[in-house]
C-alpha cells in the first residue's frame, strides 16, 4: 500500500519494536510516538519524543493508522493480582494513555487502529488487568474508527529492552514448551506467542482491505 501513514505509539518496547521491524519495507510513511528517543532507526523515519502523562500538551500527527503497543511492565504474578501500589499507574498507562492516544488519532483524521490488548480481555472479569483490557477495547470500540484490530496474546516471548533479569521466566518458558502440546481446546489461547508473530499479525490485517473489528488470537497470531 503506497502513501500510506502510520503513526507507532510505543516502538521502544517489545511488539512495538516489531511493528516498525515489520513495517520497515512497505512503503509507507512511519512516525514513532516515544517517551525516549530509539537507539537505532532508519533515517527515513520521523519520531516525536512525548511525555504520555501530558498527551493534551502534544500533537499527534495526520495519519491513516495508528497502532498502539503500550503496556505496564508486570511481573508474572501481577497479571493476577496488582499491588495496590501500581494500581494506579497501571491504569493511566493501558487505560487512558491508550484511549487519549487513540481519541486525538481519530480527531485528526486516522480512521483504522491496531492495539496490542490480552487474551482473556473482559471488561466484566473480576482481575483487574483482564478488566482494565477489556474495558480499553470497549472504550476504542466506541470512538468511531471503522477498521479496529485487537491482537490478544498470552504470553509474549521476545528479548525486552531494559528489562531487568528475571529468574521464574525462562523457568516458565521451559516448562510452557513441555505443556504445549496438550494445550488445545480454549487453552489453545494462552499458549507463549512471539513478539514479532504479533507484529506481524497485526501489520498483516491492517493492510487487507475492509472496515470491521477483528480480534486475533493465538491462532490468527502464530505464523507457521
């Protein structure tokens, strides 16, 4: 698709990364919406270093798409119960950064959005990370765009940036490998799925043709 803009929110974490990877070859205009600048990127691609907790303060740029990957880093167990501490910060970041970003995207003429959410997302769950993605995707759906895409992994593998070592994920990891052959039926969407299968998903569907809400699972995720 040619002329095309796209605007990345998020490109210095993990799928965000691997959007703009994805993106790098079509022939397409990218800018990169980012709270520091990225170590290394074409030359060919505009970046907009912003502070998110003032997004009213910040242009955001005409475009056709606009993709969203940001997230609060978690531990493993945070995706069960978040410590009444980062409650609040959790919320700001996967919940209003995302729906802000996304309202002065749409104001300024972008009318197709891909957003990296959860599996499991339900506005209505009792946890409060599965409420907080379903809730978001309630809340784009509302906006007006008339193409929508959710990818909603389980757990994403891939190397993170800055992130600091922690020892129970490659334990996890491993022994994710070892169950995931009798993962199958509705467990079939928690399976571990690459940061780049993600990606290139999403980039995927949102250059097809056609207005709709697609929500991606893991089989609509995984490349072969």
């Amino acid at each position: 698709m040619d002329n095309i803009k796209v605007l990345i929110a998020g490109a210095t974490g993990l799928v965000g990364g691997e959007i703009l990877r994805a993106l790098e070859h079509k022939n397409q205009a990218i800018t990169l919406l980012s709270r520091r600048e990225l170590k290394s990127k074409p030359d060919n691609i505009e970046e907009i270093i912003i502070n998110f907790d003032d997004l009213k303060s910040s242009n955001v740029p005409n475009v056709d798409h606009l993709y969203i990957a940001l997230g609060t880093p978690l531990d493993t167990t945070e995706l069960l119960y978040i410590r009444a501490s980062k409650r609040e910060q959790f919320r700001k970041v996967d919940f209003e950064h995302v729906i802000s970003l996304a309202k002065m995207a749409f104001a300024q003429g972008a009318r197709s959005i891909s957003v990296v959410s959860a599996v499991g997302s339900n506005a209505k769950s009792k946890n409060l990370y599965l409420s907080t993605k379903g809730q978001m995707e309630d809340e784009i759906m509302s906006i007006g765009y008339e193409k929508i895409i959710f990818a909603q992994p389980g757990h994403l593998l891939g190397k993170r940036v800055d992130d600091k070592f922690r020892p129970e994920i490659p334990i996890m990891e491993f022994g994710a490998r070892i169950l995931e052959p009798f993962m199958l039926g509705p467990l079939k969407d928690i399976r571990f799925i690459k940061a780049s299968d993600v990606a290139c998903a999403l980039v995927e569907h949102m250059n097809k043709p056609g207005k709709k809400i697609i929500k991606l699972k893991y089989a609509n995720l995984i490349r072969g």
